[in-house]
C-alpha cells in the first residue's frame, strides 16, 4: 500500500513538472516571438525611415523592408495560429477563419506590395530574384498554387545559379512538382538544389528526390539517395527521416529486384525482414500500390520464421491475389490458410477473413459459369469448376453448420457447365446434409435442382441410379400436379434428346391433355418438333403440325403462330428461289410478287421479296422498276439488313448513274446513306461522294448543303466533309451562284487546313467583286487570301497551283505599281537634281528586284515568267535612260565626259538584264511553263507567238491551269 502511494506520488508529481516544463518552453517560445517582433519593428522603422530620406530610390531598402515585414508576418502567423488552436472547436466552426489571421494577413500584404513597387520601379535591380522569392512565399502562404510556382521560377532565373535564393526557389519549385506528381521536373531541381548540404531538411528533400528518382524509374539512384538520407539522418544536426525511410526502402529495393540488398540493408540495421517487409507491404496496400505490395509480401513469405507469420502474410496476400485475378495463388493461399483453420492456427479475425475469401471467390467463379463466360473454352471452364468445388469445400469446412449450402452452389457450378453427371450427386449430398441441419429451404432447392438435372443429357448409369426409371412410372400414378408438370418435360427432353420423335410426340399430345392450359410450354415442345421435321427434311410432318396449328388444335402465341406462316411461305420462296437458278426470271419475278402482294406475308418475307424483285429487274435492265423495287426494300429493311446488301445498292445507283438518271441515282444514294447512317458500313463514304457529285452536277445545291449538314452526325470526318463542302464551293462559282458563296467559305475557314484551298476560289469571288464595281470588297477578299497563303507557308501546307497563281497575280499588281513609280521618276539637271533621282532609280529598282524574285519563288508560273520581265524591263528601262541623257546647256566636252561616266554606270544594268532574261528562259523551258510573256522572251522582232492560242482561238493553259 504505502509502495503504491509513493508510486502515486510520484507519477503526479513527474505529470505537474512535466506541464511547468510545457508553459515555461510556451512562455519562453512567446518571450522570443515578441523580442524578435520587437527587433524587427525597429529595423522597419529604420528601414522605413530610410526609404523616406531617399525618396524609395534605394531598391536594396526596399528590399529589406519587403524582408522585414514578411518575417513579421510569419511570426504573427505563428502567433495568431497558436490563438486559433486554443479557441474551442465549437466556437471556431462558427466564426470566420480569417479574423483570427487579419493583422498578419495585413503585413504579407504590405510586404507583397513593396515588392511589386520595387520590380516596378527598378527593372534592372541585381537582386530581384530575392524580390521574387518574397511574393512566391506570400502567394504560398496565401494558398495560391501556380501564382506560387511562376514567382519560385522567377526567383530562381532572377538569382545566381549558387545563391541560397536559388536553392531556396529550387527546392519550393521542386516540391511543388513533387506534390503534382511532374517527377522529371521534381527530380532535376533537387538534383541541382542538394549538391550542397546547406541545411538541417537536406534529409527530408533527399527523401523527395529519392522517390522523384523512383518515379522516373532510376531505382538503383534513388536507392542511392535514400541510403544517404538514412544515414545522415542519424545526425541531430539533420531531419530525422528514419522511419519513412525504413519505410520506403523495401519498397524501393523490391521493384529495382534488389531483394537480397534489402535484406542486407534491414539485418544490418538490426530489423526483422519479414516483419519489416510485412509491413511495408500492409502499407503499400493502404496506399492503393498493390502490385507492389502483392510483390513484398510473396518475397517477406521466404524468410518466415514462425507459422504465426506466415499466416498473417497469408492474410494480407490473399485479398491481393483476389484483387488481380491471381486464381491459382488465391487458391493455394486458401488451401494453406484452411490447413492451418484445420489444426486451430488462425485467430478469429483471420478466420473471418478466409471465409470472406473463400466465399467471395466460389461465388465469382460459379456467377462467371453461370454467365457462360468461358462457354467456348472447354479446358479453362472444366478448371475453374473444379477451383469453385475446392472453394465450396473450403467453405464447408470452415462453416460446417451450413455445408449443405455449399455442397448445392458446387452442384450448381457444374450444372451451369453442363456437367450434370457431376451435378447429381452433389444435390444428393446437399438433401442429406440439410435433413441433418434441418434446412427446408435448401432441401427443396436441391431435390428441385435434382429433378432438373436428371431430365438433362446425363450418363445411363447417373439415369439408372437416381430417377430416370421412375418418369414413367411417376406419371402413370400422377397423370396431374406440378411436380407431374415438370416430370413430363423432362421426359419429352430427353425423348428428343434420344432422337425418339414418336415418343416425344406422344408425350405432347398426353402434356396437352391434361395440362391444357399451360400453352405456352405446349408451344416450346411444338417448336422443338417441328424444328426436329424441319432439320431432317419431313415436309409432310412439318404440314401436318402446322394444320394443327392453324385449325387452333394447339394455341400458340401471335408471334409463333406468324413464324409457322412465315415459315410455309420460306417453302414457297424455295420453288421461286430455283427458278431463278434455272434462269427463269420471268417465272422468278411472277413467284416474288405473290409473295409480296398476299395477304399473309409478313413484312420480313415482303422486304426479302421486295429486294429480290430488284434485283431481277436489274439483271434484265428495267431501270424504272429495278429504281422502285430497290427504293421499297430500302424503306423496309433495318440498316444492318442494308449493310449486309449494301453492294448491291451500290450497284443499283451506278446503273442508275450510268444510264443518266441522275436524280434516281442520288436519290437512292442519300436514302442508303440516311439508312446505314449509324453502322459501321465500309461503304458510307462511297453513297456520300456519290449523291453529292450527283447533287453538284445537276446543280441541286440545297440538296447537297443538306446532305453535306447530315455527314458529321453519320460519322464521317473532315477528311471526307471538308472535299465536300470545297466540290461545293468550286460548282457555285462554276454556276456564277455568288449569294451562298461566301457562307460556304465562312464554313471552311473554321478549319485552318482548308486554308490553301480556299486561295483559288477567294479568287473568283474577288474578281466577281471588282468587276460588279465593289473595289473596296475585292480588296478586303484579296488580303484574305494573302493571309490563308501565309499561314499555309508558315504550317509547311501545300498550296495548290492555281491558288499561288492568284497569289502571285495580287503580288504582281503591286510590283507593276512598283515599276510605273520608278518610271515616273526622270532623270534631269540641274545636277543635284539629277544625282538625287538616279539614286532613288536605283533604291526603286533594289527593291522592285527583291519582291520579283520573291515572287518567281512562290513556284506560279505565271509568276515566274511575269516577274522576270517586270525586272528585265525595269533593268533595260533604266540603263536606256542613263545613256541616252544629254545634259542641257553643256558644252560638247563636259557633256562627252559625263555621258562616258554614265555610260560605266549603265553597263552593269545591261549585263544584270541580261542575265535576268537568261534565267527566265531556262525556268520556261525547264518547268514547262505555259504563260502569255512567254512569247516576250523567246521570241524577238515582234514575231507572232504561235503557241499560244490554238486554231480555234482556244487559249492554252499552264502547268496551274491559268492563261
């Protein structure tokens, strides 16, 4: 009593000197918080005063001021968070979070603002990389994320490459990165921040990198980096990081397949291996990486010690296994596990956990033989049941009380498989267990299940063992009932199952009569007869039940009964279906159309009917009635149904097409197109181009504008709508149709690739513009064209050739403007007057050379050949001028000598023509250009130029298509 006492005392006494340590560490904290806000409010004051005696032209004050009231700010922070967390929960959710930090808010602010004031007014300041790291801290603070990040960056380009600042930026970018998950970006800023060892958090931003390297899958670096951090972590003068590390370490050995160095590093390390990694692999799990986990935990199972260990690795591993599809190893793990259920091993946790499993992987297995999910794979559907019968068994075991349950679910499975002779017994064993626990429900379902089973396609002894040879003799005592009902079913199954047509229609004709009410499974035995007449070829017992049926000797439902119909005229398609193959088309034609046209026909048999009428008449040439015919079975089928015939439609608007029946043609191409509109036709494009062209050649513009509206929503992209839209464009021109013309090129322009194309038709609305008398409308189009031709230059698109054509056409009218300027300019004296304007001549015609050139590149040939002459001309123009210039009012000397003088200026003129021309003739002839100024270079003397209009005064055309 008297130990407990001192005991007591004791322990109160360490708790009352344990909070006298914990007020006086608070008081001594707020102590030095409030000397150093005192400090710091004087260095402002000074700072300030400063600044105000220079008149804020020292940006080093500024900037030390901008420091001092961010470091205030930080410390009423601190102050003001302490307040806030001693406020009671209750009361703070009611009030504004932002009037408990309004004094500090006010300083980041002020710093924030003198920072700016600062970047304002001295641009070229040498330590603005300090000023940016103020506002990225501030905007940090303020939770501004990206404004945060482009100050970091700034900071960091503002400041030398090995400043504190710099690392400083590098790292706060570099953790931004890292929260984002931009690892390069994370990895490459710590890499260049932690060169240096500058600080006490170099362990911690070591550890960022070391998962930055480990993202970018430079595992052995980032191992590299982390062991580092470890051990430099045992130094008080760092971080402590120990344990993430520890942590982390195995996780990062595990994917570099660096096991046996993991083991290495824990042992060392004094830790247990699979205790660590068990739990780095719990972890992991938590962490949604369960691939890695799945990997720790298989490789921590090789160096288990205990049972007790292995069975809680297990554990872990075996939601993993079920989470990834890892059947087999989900199974072993489960067999493992239940041994050990089996010797008492497993606490009740780990129990329930195994149930869980077991349970939950029995019943995906069976729902995934249920749903036929491997119906076509014979040898993985035969192992996944027999892995659902382990499960099933496991369960039983585990859950002994409602085994019955388990035995039924594994008959189930292999009923689902159609392993019914496995089936049996496992129902059999379910009823004997149930009676044993006493459970109604199951034994019903059983015994249910069973009967079911046995009226399937099992073996002869699984039949002899259980109830087969009692069907009979059941029904004879119990003609009546439901369980009478169910007999008589499976007796007919497996009646027709044997192929014993005659006692399966015996068994009908007893069902009907004494259960005539139940028609609808009359009908399902019905249908299997006379689907068993129909396969084997017995016309007469298919006719036979089918007068049955129509005299209502048997009620069938009004689907049925239309199918039974439907399926007396398939035979009367058969007789029509041979003549054709005889070639008797007539007689073909003859049998279609009374099937189209009876009464009793249904609109499957009219459509088939219909669409074979078509194809007669196409085979024998009456367009009109093959039009018709294929129209009407267009209207009736269902678009897969076109899809499947869809050749032959295109078949039908070809010949249409051909015999020039235009509108028919269209008409029957946009009606496929509207019907395959949402299939995945090959063949859509194709009734697309072909109404269109169609529409644009008969000149029907509105038809094809709404066929051109409907092509997106059918699926067809720009590769095919845009050359649609353009076909459009060019026929308007074509039929001079100007008022949707320009609609059509709004369209087009909204797709910048359109561009080049736009260039040539630009062009003839620009001329049709000019020529109606609206000058100032053609100029706006022309600058347009410039501008689609730029952009197509810049994006390295091809221009077509009569669009550079028109280019060069704009650009040429300014270049003969440029030569009537030049021209216009005189030569004259007085002298000065004279030297000034033979100067300008020749600045003009610098100029007027450069454009021409630049024009000849376009690649026009119009251009080329237009261009040339416009400086040869140019050349010969002023070189003619200079020498034949007379000074007047000279004497016969001075104006001997001056002539002699200009005749040494003129003479490179003549060459530099000359050479011009020389050039001009061989792209002529080596590009095969075609252009009215040929004739100006190849032919002299004023000679007639034959080429280039014919003798029907046709003009010929060049390589772009223009005169």
């Amino acid at each position: 009593m008297m130990k407990r006492k001192m005991l007591l005392s004791f322990c109160l006494g360490l708790f009352l000197t344990n909070s006298l340590v914990i007020k006086e560490a608070k008081a001594d904290v707020e102590q030095r918080r409030a000397e150093l806000i005192k400090v710091l409010d004087e260095e402002l004051r000074e700072v300030t005063r400063l600044n105000k005696q220079v008149g804020a032209k020292r940006p080093d004050l500024m900037l030390r001021m901008a420091q001092v009231l961010l470091e205030k700010a930080r410390l009423l922070k601190d102050q003001e968070n302490q307040k806030y967390l001693e406020v009671p929960a209750a009361q703070r959710e009611k009030g504004s979070k932002d009037e408990y930090f309004k004094e500090s808010r006010r300083y980041f602010d002020q710093a924030q603002k003198t920072v700016l004031v600062l970047l304002k007014n001295f641009k070229n300041f040498d330590e603005k990389g300090d000023a940016y790291y103020i506002l990225a801290y501030n905007a940090k603070e303020l939770k501004q994320e990206e404004q945060s990040r482009k100050f970091f960056q700034k900071a960091l380009e503002e400041s030398k490459s090995n400043s504190v600042i710099a690392d400083k930026s590098r790292i706060a970018l570099a953790e931004i990165y890292f929260n984002k998950g931009s690892f390069d970006k994370s990895m490459n800023l710590y890499e260049t921040a932690l060169k240096t060892k500058r600080d006490k958090w170099w362990t911690k931003d070591a550890f960022n990198l070391a998962w930055s390297y480990f993202k970018m899958g430079r595992h052995d670096k980032a191992i590299d980096v982390m062991t580092e951090s470890y051990e430099l972590s045992k130094n008080p003068k760092y971080i402590d990081m120990t344990k993430s590390i520890e942590r982390d370490l195995a996780f990062f050995y595990t994917e570099a397949g660096k096991s046996n160095e993991a083991i290495a590093f824990y042992k060392k390390n004094g830790k247990s291996v699979s205790d660590v990694m068990l739990k780095v692999g719990k972890y992991l799990k938590s962490q949604g990486k369960f691939a890695a986990a799945e990997k720790t935990l298989s490789d921590a199972l090789q160096y288990k010690t205990t049972e007790k260990e292995e069975n809680d690795i297990n554990i872990e591993l075996i939601s993993l296994y079920e989470k990834f599809g890892r059947d087999q190893k989900h199974l072993e793990t489960s067999r493992a596990l239940t041994s050990q259920f089996s010797k008492g091993n497993l606490s009740p946790d780990q129990i329930e956990i195994l149930k869980f499993n077991v349970e939950k992987m029995s019943a995906l297995i069976q729902q995934q033989l249920v749903a036929k999910t491997y119906e076509n794979q014979k040898e993985i559907r035969t192992k996944k049941a027999e892995a659902a019968n382990e499960y099933f068994m496991m369960s039983a075991l585990l859950s002994p009380e409602k085994s019955q349950t388990a035995y039924f679910h594994t008959g189930e499975t292999y009923f689902a498989i159609g392993e019914y002779d496995k089936a049996v017994p496992l129902y059999a064993e379910s009823i004997k267990r149930s009676q044993a626990n006493k459970d109604k429900k199951t034994e019903e379902l059983a015994s249910n299940a069973l009967m079911v089973s046995l009226g399937k396609n099992v073996s002869k002894k699984t039949s002899e063992d259980y109830l087969i040879p009692a069907y009979e003799g059941f029904l004879a005592v119990n003609p009546k009932g439901e369980k009478s009902s169910v007999v008589y079913q499976r007796l007919f199954s497996t009646q027709m199952g044997k192929k014993d047509i005659a006692g399966a229609e015996k068994t009908l004709i007893n069902y009907k009569s004494n259960f005539p009410a139940e028609s609808e499974t009359q009908e399902k035995m019905l249908a299997q007869v006379m689907d068993f007449h129909k396969d084997t070829g017995n016309k007469a017992a298919l006719l036979g039940w089918a007068k049955r049926i129509e005299s209502n000797e048997f009620k069938v439902n009004p689907e049925y009964g239309q199918k039974v119909k439907t399926l007396m005229l398939g035979m009367q398609f058969e007789k029509v279906e041979q003549a054709s193959i005889k070639g008797d088309k007539r007689g073909a034609l003859k049998g279609y159309l009374q099937i189209y046209k009876s009464p009793e026909t249904d609109k499957e048999a009219k459509k088939t009917a219909a669409y074979n009428i078509a194809v007669l008449f196409y085979e024998t040439g009456e367009w009109k009635q093959m039009y018709g015919w294929a129209d009407r079975a267009a209207v009736m089928m269902e678009p897969a149904e076109i899809v499947k015939f869809e050749k032959d439609f295109i078949l039908f608007t070809t010949d249409l097409f051909q015999r020039r029946q235009f509108a028919e043609s269209a008409a029957l191409s946009e009606k496929i197109f509207d019907k395959i509109c949402t299939t995945n036709s090959k063949n859509i494009k194709t009734y697309f181009k072909n109404a269109n062209v169609i529409y644009l050649a008969d000149r029907q513009f509105d038809k094809s504008l709404n066929l051109l509206a409907k092509a997106p929503k059918c699926g067809l992209g720009n590769d095919v709508v845009l050359p649609g839209y353009l076909d459009h464009l060019n026929e308007l021109a074509a039929a001079s149709k100007w008022g949707s013309f320009n609609e059509v090129i709004k369209k087009l322009e909204a797709t910048k690739e359109m561009w080049p194309q736009l260039i040539y038709p630009s062009s003839l609305l620009a001329n049709e513009l000019e020529n109606i008398g609206r000058v100032e409308d053609a100029g706006k189009v022309r600058s347009k064209m410039l501008t689609y031709f730029e952009t197509a230059k810049k994006s390295k698109m091809d221009v077509p050739l009569e669009g550079l054509d028109a280019i060069a056409l704009i650009r040429l009218n300014a270049l003969e403007d440029q030569v009537k300027r030049l021209n216009s300019v005189r030569l004259a004296f007085p002298e000065a007057e004279y030297n000034k304007n033979l100067k300008n001549k020749f600045v003009m015609l610098d100029k007027i050379t450069t454009e021409a050139i630049s024009i000849a590149e376009l690649g026009s040939g119009i251009g080329i050949v237009k261009a040339y002459r416009y400086i040869v001309e140019a050349h010969e123009g002023l070189q003619k001028e200079i020498t034949e210039f007379t000074p007047p009012g000279k004497s016969p000397e001075y104006v001997s000598s001056f002539q002699k003088g200009m005749q040494k200026l003129a003479s490179p003129l003549d060459k530099q023509a000359q050479d011009f021309r020389e050039t001009a003739i061989k792209k002529i002839e080596k590009e095969n250009i075609l252009s009215s100024d040929n004739g100006w270079f190849l032919v002299k003397n004023d000679a007639i130029i034959p080429e280039y209009y014919n003798e029907k005064g046709n003009a010929l055309m060049d390589k772009a298509g223009a005169k």
